[in-house]
C-alpha cells in the first residue's frame, strides 16, 4: 500500500472535528478513525454524533465542525442558497455509493400484493407499479393518501424515492405526502403508522425488517447501479486555508475506503459500527448490508448484493461532477430551485474533482480520465430502469420527464446552460 506517512516525523497530529449520522456509510470516519489512518496521515478526526442533518448543516456552517459526513446534493443546495444555508461548502470526495432502500410497513405491502402481487415481488422499479395501483385504489375510495418518509428535502433520498414513485406515473406533490423523518426515527414512525414506507439509507430499512415493522421493496443498488449517496463535505473559505490539511484528510479516508471494501474486513467494520457512540444497533443487523447479503422481510427470500453499498471500488470516492448535475436536475425538477443559474459552473465549484485528484496522486488510486460520465444504457449500468443520463444535456433530459412540478421554467433556464 503506498500510502505516505504524514505523522511520523513527531508532530502531533491536528485535532479535525467531523459531524456525522449513524449510518452504515459513517464507516469510512469511522474506520479511519478506529484504525489509525488518520493519525498515519498526520490529523486526529473527532467524531460528532448528530440526530439529524440539519444539525449537521448549521455546525459545518458556524464552524462546530471542520468537516462533514454530508448528503450529496447538500453542498449544491448550500450554494443556492437553499435550505437555511449561509456558507458555501465543497465535496473534495465521495464517502460512499448506494446504501439507501425503500421500506414500506406490513400493511402497505399487503395491499401492494393485492394491488399487483408479481410486480410487487419483483421489486425495484417494478415495485412502483404496484403502489401507483394502491394510490388509485385509495383515492376512488376517498381514503386518505399515502405518507412516505424522506430524511432530508435536499438528499438522494428525496430524489430517488421521488423518481421511483414518478416512473410509476405517482406525482409526488400530489398524489402522496412527503414528510421529512431523521434517519433513527425512521423505523419507529413506520412502526406508529406515522409514515407508510420510507427511503433511508441503511442499516434503518434492515432494523425496520429485524423489528418486524417493515419490508424493503426495493434497494438503491436496483433502481441506479453505483449511484452517488455520501460526500465529505467542508467549507470553501476553510479548504482554501488549509490545502494540505485537506488533501491529508482526504488521504486518509480513501484509505479508509480502500479496507472497507475488502469483503473479508467488513464484518469487523460491522462490529466497529455496532458501538454506542457510532451507529449502536446490534452488530447481525449492520453485518446483513455490509457484507452484501440482505433480509427484505415479507416473505421475499434473501439476496446478495455485493452492491448495497461501495466504499472505494468502481471510483467510488471520485466526486462525479455529473452525479452533481444530475441532482440539480432534481432540484430543478421538483421545484427547489426556480431561478436560473449555470449548471456546470455550479458543479465545478462545488464537486472538487481538482482536490481529490491532487490528494490521491501520493496513493495508489486509479482514477478516471474524466470528470462526468453518462448513465445508463446497458444492463450493468441500472438507471432508473431504461434511463439515461446525458451530462452533456441536461435540460434535454429535464424536458423529457413527463411529471415535474408544475413551477418548474426550464425555458429560462436555456440562456445560461446552451
């Protein structure tokens, strides 16, 4: 491993306050800290655990913390000035692709199964279908509509619970509600009858099968292969004032990244995860999805997946800025962002790709001879069933979205993205 050894001459390692969410992705802080690849790369993380991400906002913001487990589309969102959000913050890196799910209670799934049992079964994509027929069901009767939960407006979560119920022909603004739940609230709220069904990243949707309070209809992985989830996220002003802390602490969680996605070292991640001050769940739950082999619940037989989750592999920790466009694609789409602005002038900001590659040059890290990719297209490239993704043409690719909210202008989006 050709890692460089930023702490052996001495110095004592700079303290870097990190926020996080107990969630299976946390592991890359986790484990970088845990087993000293911090310290091998001169910095100490201190970890800070958070009930919610908007807490996380607001201490990266005020400086409570240096640096950030982040949603992806949250560092975009800062810099429109969307969701309370003063400072601009920068992704120097991805921490993690997939891990997310879509869990709905007991009751939801019977219906589904009545509505359309194979579609159901299938899960997936193919899941929607059969509760684009509950929901139709529900409003000829006059019953009340379906509540799903989110963890955060500004989050993957959002987008691709959304563009699953939207490809059944669902209109999330209209045809469901939408409501935000904190991810270790998630399970009791499906459990109360808060929430009907959620999308939350792991290891909640397993803790909801394990409790018997839910059943995953459909995984990330399924519906976009290797599709984006957790940055790291920083402040713009603190990156610019500490370049090589920065690329240090990048360093050290790409190596972090590296040993997570090792088959034979996730079961000790799994134990690492399970402590209190982390994720605190039982470590059989955490070692299900980490380790690939997935409980839906319901009556569905198990799966493996070595996909439910990607720490390093498959350029996971490269900040994809077309995984950026394709989230302000969502934004645009469902109304959060009204007023016209430069799409990849945004992503370059904002998805560092410049700092991230001058981080790794020191490693051992292939690295792609790109900043932007295409998605979809074949079978081992998922999006969205048969989708595509061109990040060449992103308002093409709005435009052609048959439900989006009614609000959404894309004509005086044209003048600045040609």
């Amino acid at each position: 491993m050709a890692d460089v050894a930023k702490g052996a001459a001495g110095a004592k390692p700079r303290d870097v306050h990190v926020g996080f969410m107990p969630l299976t992705d946390c592991a890359p802080l986790v484990i970088a800290s845990e087993l000293g690849f911090d310290r091998r790369h001169g910095l100490k993380l201190v970890l800070h655990r958070e009930v919610s991400w908007a807490n996380i906002r607001d201490k990266l913001g005020v400086g409570n913390f240096d640096c950030a487990h982040m949603l992806a589309p949250m560092p975009l969102a800062a810099a429109l000035g969307l969701g309370h959000a003063s400072d601009l913050i920068v992704a120097p890196m991805a921490l993690s692709l997939n891990g997310n799910a879509i869990t709905v209670s007991h009751r939801l799934y019977e219906e589904m199964l009545a509505a359309d049992e194979a579609a159901t079964r299938a899960g997936g994509m193919s899941a929607a279908r059969a509760v684009a027929r509950v929901v139709r069901a529900r409003q000829k009767q006059g019953r009340e509509p379906l509540t799903l939960g989110i963890v955060y407006p500004f989050s993957c979560h959002n987008y691709d619970l959304r563009y699953w119920l939207a490809a059944a022909g669902i209109d999330p603004d209209n045809d469901v509600n939408l409501i935000v739940v904190p991810p270790p609230l998630s399970v009791d709220a499906l459990k109360t009858g808060r929430v009907d069904g959620f999308c939350v990243g792991q290891p909640w949707n397993s803790v909801a099968v394990a409790e018997g309070g839910g059943v995953i209809v459909a995984t990330k992985s399924e519906l976009w292969a290797m599709s984006p989830e957790k940055v790291l996220g920083v402040r713009e002003d603190w990156a610019a004032k500490n370049p090589a802390l920065v690329a240090d602490l990048v360093r050290a969680l790409v190596t972090a990244c590296r040993w997570l996605d090792e088959p034979e070292n996730r079961r000790e991640a799994a134990g690492i995860l399970a402590r209190p001050e982390y994720v605190g769940i039982p470590e059989e739950i955490l070692a299900g999805p980490l380790t690939g082999a997935l409980t839906r619940g319901g009556g569905q037989a198990d799966i493996i997946d070595p996909d439910l989750v990607v720490f390093h592999r498959g350029f996971a920790n490269f900040p994809w800025r077309s995984h950026a466009l394709w989230m302000l694609t969502q934004m645009i789409r469902w109304g959060q962002a009204r007023e016209p602005f430069d799409l990849e002038a945004l992503t370059e900001r904002v998805f560092r790709t410049d700092l991230y590659r001058d981080a790794v040059a020191a490693l051992d890290t292939p690295l792609p001879s790109a900043d932007a990719k295409p998605e979809g297209g074949d079978a081992d490239d998922r999006f969205f069933g048969n989708g595509r993704f061109d990040p060449d043409a992103p308002l093409s690719y709005l435009a052609n979205l048959s439900i989006r909210s009614s609000g959404t202008d894309l004509g005086a989006f044209a003048p600045l993205n040609p």
